[in-house]
C-alpha cells in the first residue's frame, strides 16, 4: 500500500517562516511519489528541547502546537489534514512506532547533526525523504538576538533587551536606559541609588521610576493585536499594563523581574507567559 502520510518531525520552537517553508517543501517533494493525504507534525516534547541549550524551550509544547495547527487552518493544503503528535526521540530508538511509521513517509532534515539517530531509523524504515533546510535562521538566532539587543543598552544599573515577534519573526526590538541623546547619570532612578550607595555602601535597586522608557515599551508602538514579546527580564508591572493594553498574545523572559506583581497583571488578563 502506498503510504498517504507524511511525518515530519522537530521542535519548531517560535515557529518561524523557515520553519514554515521547509513544511510546504517537503510536502512538495513528497506528493510527486505518493498520494499524501495527510501531514503529521511530531513535535518534541518539552523535555527533549533542553537538550538544546540554556532557556530551551523559549515556547512550550502547548504553544508550538497550537502555532502549528493555526498555520495549517490558515493555509490548508489542498485535501491534505495537518495533524500534531508529541514526540520523544527514545521511541524512535526503540521503535515503538515501527508498524505506524511503516505506513508514512519520513522527512529528514539533511543537516541533522545526529547521526545515530538516522542510522536507527534507516534500520527498519524503508521510505525516508532528506530535505535540504530552506534557509539557515535557527531559533537559537532569535534567542541570541535578544541577548545581543540587551547588551546595547546604556543603563548603568541592569541591560535589558525585548524583540517584538509576529509569526515567528522580529518585527522591532528594544533596549532600556537613555537613547544616544541622553545618560543614566542624568536619570532619578539613578540618582536616588547614588544617594542610597552613599549613605550605606550599597547598591540597591530604587523604588523611584526610571526616566527613561523600558525595552518592551520601545517595542510596543509597533505591536499588532496577537504579537508576543521575548525579552532578557520579565516586564515590570508598568509594562505589563501597556502589554494587556496593546493585546499581547504571550510573554516570554530569560530572567524574572524583582516585583511578582506583573505576573498577577498577566494572569488576570489573560497574557500567557513564561520564564524560559
């Protein structure tokens, strides 16, 4: 019988148009051999992406699904079903789906870098499909941009970064602390924490409000109703207003802010968030 489905498996953390891209080439490739009917997406579980690196996975399981599904509904193949199946690579070592994946064809990205796990599959699956990577944008990019973003700012007392995402891709980024025409030193926040250092021979945050605006909210004059947000440190319980105001989807940070109060802002608004 010839196979109608397609697996294609990965991460696809932040889902971005690469992503996207190499889904709709495999497709392309696949169809010209077999009838596809169907496209299944295996989605590794959370568990596998911290393998990964450090803050992996920056969206969990249940976004990057749900990411998946709505691209599919939104640009549906003609008569092809995109479905999402949680993944873990210890199944395909064992080959627990064996008699399953007998019935698909297995898409294989031709730049994977672990070997062994190719050489399992190749064992007992007899359709396997090597695709060439649309392009070179890895999530990891995003995930360094932030940090890089975050470095260039010019606060004295702490560099925060945020990137603006819509789809999977930056649309604006933002730093805190004082543009090229201003100075920290000039700042009450700052001030106030030189007064406080002289008096106890301690730098301690201030309670008084920074001059200057915050990285997400040199972000949002750019936001659409739906964007998320991925910044070095969790918003401070200002920004977290605006960010409802503005109808942001979800939030992820490196780091949590000091004050817990943002977190009550977004869970009583409906803003899905996340330390990574």
């Amino acid at each position: 019988m010839s196979p109608e489905e397609l697996y294609i498996g990965g991460g696809f953390d932040i889902f971005h148009p690469d992503h996207r891209k190499f889904i709709a080439g495999s497709y392309e490739i696949a169809k010209k051999d077999y009838p596809i009917r169907r496209i299944v997406i295996g989605l590794l579980a959370d568990e596998e992406l911290t393998l990964r690196g450090s803050h992996r996975p920056l969206f969990p399981y249940e976004w990057r699904r749900d990411d998946v599904l709505q691209w599919f509904a939104s640009r549906p193949f003609l008569g092809v079903e995109g479905v999402v199946e949680k993944t873990y690579r210890e199944d395909f070592y064992k080959g627990i789906h064996r008699e399953l994946f007998a019935q698909r064809v297995v898409v294989i990205n031709s730049d994977h870098k672990n070997k062994h796990w190719i050489k399992k599959i190749r064992e007992w699956h007899p359709r396997i499909q090597f695709v060439e990577p649309i392009g070179r944008f890895h999530t990891t990019d995003i995930l360094n941009e932030v940090q890089k973003v975050g470095e260039r700012s010019r606060c004295l007392y702490r560099k925060v970064g945020a990137l603006l995402i819509r789809n999977g891709e930056i649309v604006a980024s933002g730093t805190n602390g004082p543009g090229n025409d201003g100075s920290c030193e000039d700042c009450s926040k700052y001030e106030s924490m030189m007064e406080n250092f002289e008096k106890t021979g301690k730098i301690e945050l201030s309670p008084v409000s920074c001059d200057y605006a915050h990285a997400e909210m040199k972000c949002l004059p750019y936001s659409q109703s739906g964007d998320d947000i991925l910044a070095t440190i969790g918003p401070c319980p200002r920004c977290a207003d605006e960010i409802v105001k503005h109808n942001i989807r979800r939030v992820v940070y490196l780091s949590p802010h000091s004050n817990p109060l943002s977190i009550d802002i977004f869970n009583n608004n409906g803003i899905q968030h996340r330390l990574a």
